[in-house]
C-alpha cells in the first residue's frame, strides 16, 4: 500500500470555500480516477508562523504501479482544476508514503 501525501497551507480568508471544495470536489475527483481505494483529510494542529491553516489529505493507492499511473494519467489535470479554483491562494508539496507495517488495538 502506497499513500500520497498532499500536505496543504490555504489562506484563511478562503479557508471555509476551499474545505468545502475539497469535500464535494476534489477528493471526489480523486476517487473516481479509479486510483485510491480511500482518502483521508487531516488539520494539522501546528499553527505556521505565516499564517494560513494546512491540511493533510492522504489517498490510499494499492501499488507504486497504480500511484504511477495517477501522475502519468490524472495529476495534471486535477492540479490544475485546484489552481484555477484558489490562485495564489495556497501552498502545496506532496510527499509519497509506503505503508511497511499495520496494527490495530483490538478488544
């Protein structure tokens, strides 16, 4: 299991129109690429110095293969959808993640 990590900074004055975009919007978009078998989107709880609220949204990929296929087939659409949506408005890097170990308390 692959993550890819988005981890976003947004502007607050834009923060609850982008929240709202990501719900309905983009993670959906997403999703239907057929590439992420889930998403998850976390605040980060550490406040920047330079202001804006930053997020975490991790999506779920089956392989490296299949994450691969996002970038060579999805990615550059999607980004571009998110820029023209909030220009200037955000910061963004992107991290890949591979899941090596699992484990879950269970009563």
């Amino acid at each position: 299991m692959y993550i890819y990590n988005v981890t976003i900074n947004i502007e607050e004055n834009i923060h609850e129109a982008w929240l709202k975009w990501m719900r309905e919007k983009h993670i959906p978009d997403m999703l239907a690429t057929g590439k992420f078998l889930q998403a998850r989107m976390c605040r980060v709880m550490v406040v920047e110095e330079s202001g804006g609220i930053t997020y975490a949204i991790q999506y779920h990929a089956p392989s490296r293969e299949v994450l691969q296929q996002y970038y060579e087939e999805d990615a550059n659409r999607l980004r571009q959808d998110a820029l023209s949506q909030f220009p200037d408005k955000f910061v963004a890097f992107r991290t890949e993640l591979e899941v090596v170990d699992e484990q879950s308390f269970r009563l």
